[in-house]
C-alpha cells in the first residue's frame, strides 16, 4: 500500500501532536511519531524519559506498541518530529524495531514542527538488515 499525501498529512498532524506529550525532562528532546498500519489506520507515540537514564522510551517504540494493540502487523509509512539543527531520523534500535513489521522499501519521513525535514527508505537506514525471516528455517540440509 503506498501512502497518500492525506496519509503523510495525517501522519505528520499525529507526531507533531504527540511530541507535545512527550515526556523528556532530562534530555529535553522532545519526540514524537507515527506509523501507518495496512488498514489505513494512523498509531502515535512519544519518548518517555526515566530517572534511571536507559530506561527510557523513543517515541517510535510507542507508536508500534500502539499500533500491535490495534491488530496491526504491518508499517506502510513512518514519520518521526524532532527539533534540532539536524533533522531527526529513527535511533538505531528504532531502525530495527520498524524493521519488524516492514521491509527496505518502509518510507520513514523525518519532520519538525514547521514541516518536513527527510525522507530515507528503512533500507538506506538499515542496509543488510536482520529480520523475521532470517528466523526460517531452511530446508532439509538445516542443522544446528
Ligand atoms: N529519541 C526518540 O524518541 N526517537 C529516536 O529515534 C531518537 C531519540 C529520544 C530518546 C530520548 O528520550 C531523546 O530522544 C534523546 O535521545
């Protein structure tokens, strides 16, 4: 399914309108994200920071818990907003955990509060990349 431009309006509205609930009180980088899902259906989220510094939440990961919850299974389009002299992209386990529910071709558009700022495939930002079929077995000359 390839998005819309009212998908990628809808999509940007929902991260730019999650980042304002972003909790980040020790970076101060606010974040947030949304995923397309392969019914149309728009996920969000934000980062959720912790005093205990590793602990904390990218936005991403909470737009895909969203979107899971829902009865998603695939990511046609991402989005993340942040607001810094570097367009924001996905962190590197982001990259992976979008990498769960889509392949290479995933358009992952990055934004700020005034508007876009990138877009990359998945592929550009994980070349070679490990996913769920790796996991599949192969035929009878498998063994481990
Ligand atoms: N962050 C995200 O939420 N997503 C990314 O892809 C990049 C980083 C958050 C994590 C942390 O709360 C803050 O941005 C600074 O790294």
């Amino acid at each position: 399914m390839t998005p819309s431009e009212d998908d990628w309006a809808s999509l940007l509205a929902a991260a730019q309108g999650a980042r304002e609930q972003a909790y980040a009180p020790y970076s101060r980088y606010r974040v947030g994200a949304a995923v397309l899902d392969e019914a149309g259906r728009v996920h969000a989220g934000c980062n959720v920071e912790n005093a205990a510094y590793p602990e904390g939440l990218c936005a991403e990961a909470g737009a895909i818990a969203q979107l899971v919850m829902a009865g998603g299974r695939r990511i046609v389009a991402a989005v993340v907003v942040g607001e810094g002299a570097e367009p924001i992209t996905p962190c590197g386990g982001c990259r992976q955990k979008l990498r769960e529910f889509a392949d290479g071709g995933l358009p992952v558009r990055s934004a700020d509060v005034l508007g876009w700022r990138g877009e990359h495939t998945l592929g550009e930002l994980l070349p070679a990349s490990f996913g769920p079929a790796h996991l599949t077995p192969r035929g009878d000359d498998y063994a481990d």
